[in-house]
C-alpha cells in the first residue's frame, strides 16, 4: 500500500472524524497577533528576515547543569544540607587563631565528602549528555537547494528547513506535512513518546501541496506559514500557509511532532516550524516531582537535633567558662597562674569576659564538631548506589521475551521499597498483558469457542467444580503441530473452524458476522516479502485481534486502498476462496462518547451495507423491533464472558436504500467541513441518524490474560501485610472477575459495592435535572459509604473487599466526604476502583498518601498512569506494549508485575535495614 500512485481519492471523504476541512475564521483570525507570531520562511531559512527573528537552534539539552553551572549549581545542591553549611562554617573558622587543630584536618573531609557527591551528580548529568548527543546527531535529509536532500545532523535544523523523513523514522522537529508517499499526502504517524498510546494517528496535508512528491518538486517551492507560538499543547495547532499568493487555513492534521514516529508510509515532505526547546514535545518536559525518603527526611531532623545538642553543650561551657575567667583576678593576680598571665590575650582577659565567653563558644562548636557525622552522607550515597546497581543486576528481575532487566532510575528511594504500606496498580498491562486473544462469540443465539480463560479457571477452583470442559491434551498437541499458535486468536471449535460453519445452522448469519469482523475496521495490512505472510497494524489490541479472528476463520483481510477493501473469504457454494472488494463510502470511527464504531460500504452487488460494532449498553438501544430476534441469549452469552473476565463488543448490521444514504451523506459532509464549535457535536448526530434500526448477529469476547506469576505475587504481598488496590478504566463485572483470577479478591471476603446503578436515580438522569442528580448522586455515596462503615467495625474477624465505579468515585473524592472514604476503605484488605479516570487515579493515590502518612506505591505501564505514578511515593513503571511514558514518569522501572514481589520483599526489606543500621 505504501507508495502507491492512485487516483485522487482524498481520504477526507473517507476518514470522517479525523480529517476536516479548517477555515481562516475564527482562531485563525488571531496569528500576528499575541501568541500567533511564529514565521517560518518555507525552504528559505537563509532569507534576510529569518535571519532577524532569532529562533533557537534544533540542539536539545535534558541535562541539569552546563559546563559553566555545574560548580555553582552542584555547590548550592549541596549546601541545601544543614550539616555541610555547619562544616563549612567551622571550615572558615578553622583558619582563625579560634581553631583547636589545623584548618587542614577541618577542611579535607568537607572536601572529599562534598567531592564525592558532586562527582556522582557529574556522573549522572554525564549520562543524560549522551542521550542528548545521540538524539542530537541522528540524522534526516535536508534540502540544500537545486532538488538534492543531503543527510544532516537533528541539531542543525533550522525553522524553515524542508526535510525528507523516511519511514520508521522519528520527526527531528516539529513539521508541517507538505506530502507523502501516498498520492493524497496522508501518513500514519506513531505517538507512543509523547501519550503512550500504541494506536496509529491519521494525518493529511493540505491539497495544494500534496502534488509536492519528488524531490525535484522543491527546486523552486517557496511558502510562508504563520502560526501560533510554542505552547505545550500536544492536540491543538492554529495557523495559516501562504503559497503562491494565496492563504490557506492550518490545523493539527497537519502538525508532524518531534519524537513520533512514521510508520507505514514510505516517505514525507515537511517544513520545520518548531526547532529544540520550542518543540512541543519540550515544552512539555517537566521534571518529576523531587522525592525523598523517610530515612533521609528523618536524618535530617536528627542533625537539627545534634546541631541543637551541640549549640546547648557549647552555651553552657562557654557561661560556666565566662564566670570562672571574670573571676580570675584577686589582687591584682590571675588564679589560675599556669595561664600564663603575663603572655594572656583576649582570650583570657578577665577585664573583657564577656567577649572571651563567646570567642570560647566559636571554638567550642568546632572541638564537638565529632557530634556531627561528616561522612554520613556521603556513606549513604555511597550504599544506595551499590543497592541500585544490585537491582539491576538481579537475574531474578530480568525479563528474557522482552530483554527488559529491572532498572532503578533514582538511588534515592531504595529503602523506602521496605516500608510500603499501601500499593495503588493499573489493571490493563500491568496485572494482564495487554495483549488481545479472540477467545470466544455469540453468533445467532449460539456460544462458540471452548477455551477456557484464567478466569475461569480461577471461578473454578473457587467453587471447587471441576471445569465443564478443558481441550484434552492431544487434541491441542494435534492443533500446535499443524499449526502454529498464532498471536491474537486462541479459539478452538470445531464447529466453525476449517470452514465447517457452513454445516451450521445460521450459516449466512456466520458469514455475515465474520465479514463484518474483517471489514469494520482501521487496520492496515503489511506483507512480508519473502514469507507472504500478512500482519496488521491496528489502532488497539482488540481491533488486531478481530482481523486475525477472522483472517484464521476464513475472511482474510489483505489490501486496503483509500476507496477499498478487499478480503479473501471462503464461498459456501463452491466451497473455495474466492476474492471479494468492498467499496468504502465511510468510516464513522470509534470514540469513547459514541462507544461504536462503523462502516458503510457497498459489496460487489451493488448493496449498500452499514457494518456496526460497539458496547452493549448504545449496541442493544440501535437495534430494529426485528432485529432482535436472538437478543435475550446474547445477553446471557455476553453475561457468561464478562463473567469469565472477558471484553465483550456487540456486531449488528443493516442494508440501506439509495435515498436514505445520501441524505445521510450530504448532512455528514456538511458537518465534517463545517467550522464552528459545535463541529463534533454535528458530526456525532449525523452518524447517530444512520446507526439505528440495526439487526443483531451476535458478540465477541477477547480475553487479556493474566501476566504470569500476578495471583502468586498478590498472595506473597498480602501475607507480607500490604494492601493492594486496583484502579482500573474497565466494567465492574470485569474488574471483580479479575480480583477473583489474581487473588485480590478471595472467598469469604465479604463485598461493599459502592454503585450508582440504583433505579431511582436512573430515573432522574432521564428527566435530566442536573442538580437533582448531583444531590441525589452523592446523598446515596454518602449513604452507601457509611453503611459499609457499620458492617466493617461491627465485624472484627471477617474481611472485606471495597468495590467502587467511577461515577462514585466522583462524588467520594469531594473534600467533604472524601475522608470519610478513606476511613472506608482502609479497614478493607482490598479495593478495586472501576471505569477511573487518569485523574481520579492521581487524586485517589494523593488521598491515600496524604490521609493515612504511610508509604504509598504507584505501578503501572501507561501514559494514563503517569499522573498516580508521580503522586506516590514510590512509582513503578511496568516497560510493556503502552510505549515507554509510564517508565519515563517511575523512579523504577520493571518488566513485569510479578518482580514487585521480589523488589519489595528482598531488596526493599535489605536496603532499609541495612541503611538503617547504618545510620
């Protein structure tokens, strides 16, 4: 697909909710002004009025110091500390007739201990400098003039500069797409570095530059862009191109950011706009929140104390020595004649006591300085460092799939590993993998698909049932030999596997249901070369894991173009494969307000279909009075799956008439074009008119297995006295299947739901009176909170499992009811928050470290957990499939849930008692 020549066939039409036209109104009508007063001079960054605008240059610097601010900077870093200004001072001093020993023997330890410690922030600062130079020396192709694009380093680029980017390649700056490879200026462009998100982002130039394809298109190309100046806003971009004498309006589809990634597509045209530190992805960096453990905080308070101590001891000499030296005289003769009296100084002076005294406390404070342990901090140092390289040194943490050992990325929380009182865990990728397997469906009112989940396993054992049904040994020692376990698709049944579906009884309602899964859809296929073997890059597992479903089932998605589908798919006439084309009017994509996806295409027979798939809850409200025919056993089936821990979605279709489409076509070209606020809001309703009146052909369930060694590790954790709560995006029914899989949740707990699922107010959320809703809302938490409160203290020997949804969750984090959750929830062994918000994730961990003052730890993999790995104390990033933001937010980074186990109970328990004993 990549690098075709096609007719033009702008995907605009096409990818509906992605790519819209933008207008010079509006936010447009602000550049020159404040804000908006960014110009790039397009492929002539030489040019006389560039030169005067004084942008930064492309090099960028993650480092804390310079050559020329290291020694301030490290020096101030340092003498932060009370004991090392004390030295100091009694340093200073030491080279006054006051010291009781040499300056030397004063001022040496002060220089080694503050030496070692700026060496090692040297050291460290060091390492962050070659991860700038590498990035800052890759190199991209830049146009020199007369068509040629020679390689240049990232840090020379200039804002104007026209380079070639070339596929899977990282953007060296943030770029206006001028054209790709494809004939209509789309490409797809990977944004793990910057959201964590795995899923490809559509993006498109605008048509008056897409014909710009060959390098000899640039000889004579001159452009100005006008835009906003550098903000940190990942998801917004105002500007204005003006090219051969005409303005044309700029928007996000257009802004390529440094730091993601192109993929699928061969090669891109781009002009850089944004250069180094301007670069959204920079303006973006903050520094993590500075943490510091219990012992070091607690260290310090015993230094003040020492310091108090010493200040005490040196008063009191000092007094007892001012009396006893204005005392000394007696008739005319000093007492004490062994001080020499004819050789006496200030020091001594009887007529001047008071001064004595307190030249006395000076030299006072530096003898007792042994009171203050010099070394301490540096020791400290020292061992932590040794602690870090013995974590990422365990053989015991290192992950052999993924080459990923553990890696300690601060040394200074080591210890605090031991006293974690409170664990706060993602579910998606971090208890489970995060990788999709088709499992089981619905189809006509019939279950298919007999493997057996983790889950249900795990129900099993519980019940102490033996399992209905677990495929026999040899016949899956048959399937493996002939066929290789395939990433994505664990489905085993013999029923509709090997084409046999065509000896069932709803074979057409099969057929439907697989070519709806290989058609409805954002995936796009890749070819190997040499074995011909098709993969898919998919937008999310799930999505992946439906094409593979049904490409192993007979409905082999292979080829995409901007206007078809084709697909190889099994005729139950002939018996054969045969190659079928879909015509792609439309895609009305997935977001998580319409909770569906869908498409419109019309099949080889000129029929047009809509081809739907989406959450129970909107699926079962869109289907036709007729359409319901097997609705009540796929209810029961769907309610099976999330039992068993699975993702279920709902697949409908409908045939439309002629007319009816192109209604719906003119209404939604008019709303995706349009420019005014309510622009989503238009495009959502015209796809709200044409998704009804569906006909049901059944549900999937995919499974996202368990990680190995999670319900192990859990015990381990619990036994060692830790409490775990999960905090998870997914279903209640889902999250609770899954506590019970990885033994958060265990037989004999007793349950508190906490859910706003209650008739009366869903009676009040359909007449729509928001204040009501919001007193009632909370009034039943509050309720629900404090009857959950009376059965945990009435109830010593039971335990208790706390289960609470987002939209409770809500109302339980107000300020006024928000300890009274807390007081909740800390009586119960454990506590799954479901449907969370990254911010809610962030706000319950703050909650729990501020409430209870005890050790709190964040894991997770994603860049929605970033925020609840900041907050805790400790944050552990898990480096899975959600690209690399949570690892880059942690203090440690580990390659899966199960080496927490090992981490906590092993080094963190040697490391706090071995610092401890230290101290």
């Amino acid at each position: 697909m990549a690098g075709g020549r096609r007719k033009k066939n702008f995907l605009r039409k096409l990818y509906s909710f992605s790519c819209g036209k933008a207008s010079l109104d509006e936010d447009h009508s602000q550049i020159g002004g404040p804000g908006f007063s960014r110009i790039a001079f397009a492929n002539d960054p030489d040019c006389f009025e560039a030169t005067n605008l004084g942008y930064p240059a492309n090099y960028v610097s993650t480092t804390k110091y310079s050559l020329a601010t290291f020694f301030p900077k490290a020096l101030f870093e340092q003498f932060r500390r009370v004991a090392n200004i004390y030295f100091l001072v009694t340093g200073c001093l030491s080279f006054t007739p006051l010291a009781p020993y040499s300056a030397v023997s004063a001022i040496l330890p002060l220089i080694i201990v503050i030496g070692v410690t700026m060496a090692k922030e040297a050291v460290e600062d060091w390492r962050r400098y070659q991860q700038d130079n590498e990035m800052n020396n890759r190199k991209v192709k830049v146009h020199r003039g007369d068509a040629t694009f020679d390689d240049t380093e990232w840090k020379n680029l200039r804002v104007g500069d026209v380079v070639k980017v070339e596929k899977d390649n990282f953007f060296p700056a943030d770029l206006l797409l001028l054209s790709s490879s494809y004939e209509d200026a789309i490409c797809y462009v990977e944004t793990m570095n910057l959201d964590g998100e795995t899923n490809l982002k559509l993006k498109q130039s605008l048509e008056v530059t897409s014909n710009l394809q060959d390098d000899s298109n640039f000889r004579h190309f001159k452009a100005v862009v006008r835009c906003e100046d550098p903000n940190a806003n990942l998801y917004t971009f105002v500007g204005s191109l003006e090219y051969q004498d005409q303005q044309y309006p700029l928007s996000p589809q257009q802004l390529l950011l440094r730091d993601s990634k192109l993929r699928n597509t061969d090669y891109v045209y781009g002009v850089v706009i944004f250069t180094g530190h301007d670069t959204k992805v920079m303006q973006n960096a903050t520094n993590p929140p500075s943490k510091r453990s219990k012992i070091e905080r607690k260290m310090d308070k015993i230094i003040y104390f020492l310091l108090f101590s010493l200040v005490l001891i040196s008063t009191v000499g000092s007094i007892f020595f001012g009396i006893a030296t204005d005392d000394d005289i007696e008739n005319h003769r000093m007492k004490r004649w062994y001080l020499r009296p004819d050789d006496t100084t200030i020091f001594y002076k009887p007529s001047e006591a008071a001064v004595a005294a307190l030249l006395h406390f000076l030299t006072a404070m530096m003898l007792y300085s042994y009171f203050i342990p010099i070394s301490l901090y540096v020791s400290i140092e020292i061992v932590k460092v040794l602690q870090t390289i013995f974590i990422n040194n365990d053989h015991e943490m290192y992950h052999e799939e993924s080459d990923k050992p553990a890696h300690a990325r601060t040394s200074n929380l080591n210890e605090e590993l031991g006293q974690v009182d409170t664990i706060l865990s993602d579910k998606t990728g971090t208890l489970t993998c995060n990788s999709m397997e088709f499992i089981k469906c619905s189809i006509a009112g019939t279950a298919y698909g007999l493997g057996v989940t983790e889950v249900e396993k795990a129900m099993a054992r519980r019940k102490g049932s033996p399992l209905l049904y677990e495929p026999d040994v040899e016949e899956e020692g048959h399937r493996d030999n002939n066929k290789p376990a395939v990433k994505g698709f664990n489905f085993t049944d013999n029923r509709v596997m090997n084409g046999n579906w065509v000896n069932e009884p709803h074979a057409d309602i099969i057929q439907k249901f697989f070519r709806l899964l290989a058609i409805c859809h954002t995936a796009i296929p890749e070819t190997d070369d040499e074995s011909g073997k098709i993969s898919y890059e998919a937008e999310s597992p799930d999505e992946a894991a439906f094409v593979i479903a049904a490409s192993e089932l007979g409905f082999q998605f292979y080829q995409r173009t901007q206007t078809n589908i084709s697909i190889h798919e099994l005729d139950p006439l002939s018996g054969k494969t045969v190659e079928r084309s879909y015509r792609l009017l439309n895609i009305l994509e997935f977001n998580s307000t319409r909770k569906r996806m869908s498409v419109i295409v019309r099949d080889e027979e000129g029929k047009l279909l809509l081809l739907s798939k989406g959450a129970d809850n909107v699926m079962f409200e869109r289907l036709a009075k007729d359409g319901r025919k097997f609705e009540d056993k796929t209810k029961e089936h769907m309610h099976n799956y999330a039992d068993a821990g699975l993702r279920t979605l709902v697949l409908a279709y409908r045939e439309l008439d002629e007319d009816e489409y192109a209604v719906f076509n003119e209404k939604f070209t008019e709303a995706k074009n349009s420019v005014s606020a309510d622009r989503d809001e238009k495009v959502e309703e015209a796809a709200d008119s044409i998704e009804r009146d569906l006909i049901l052909l059944g549900a999937t369930a995919v499974e996202d297995k368990l990680q190995n060694g999670v319900p192990e590790c859990i015990d381990k954790l619990a036994q060692a006295g830790i409490k775990i709560w999960v905090l998870t995006g997914d279903k209640m029914e889902t999250a609770i299947n899954i506590g019970f899989a990885c033994s958060l949740l265990r037989q004999g707990m007793k349950q508190i739901i906490i859910t706003l699922e209650s008739p009366e107010i869903k009676l009040l959320e359909k007449d729509g009176n928001k204040d009501a809703i919001f007193k009632a809302s909370k009034e039943s938490v509050i309720h629900q909170i404090t009857e959950g409160r009376k059965m945990t203290s009435s109830s010593d020997s039971q335990s208790f499992a706390l289960i609470i949804d987002g939209k409770s969750l809500a109302y339980a984090l107000e300020d006024n009811v928000k300890n009274l959750f807390l007081q909740l929830a800390v009586t119960c062994a454990s506590v799954i928050c479901c449907r969370s918000s990254p911010k809610q994730k962030a706000l319950v961990t703050r909650l729990v470290k501020e409430g209870t003052g005890k050790v709190t730890l964040g894991i997770g993999d994603g860049a929605n957990d970033v925020g609840m790995l900041q907050e805790a104390d400790i944050g552990i990033g898990i480096s899975g499939v959600e690209g690399m933001q949570a690892v880059m937010s942690s203090d440690v980074a580990i390659a899966q849930f199960r080496f927490l186990e090992r981490l906590l109970l092993v080094h963190g328990h040697w490391c706090y008692r071995r610092i401890a004993s230290m101290v």
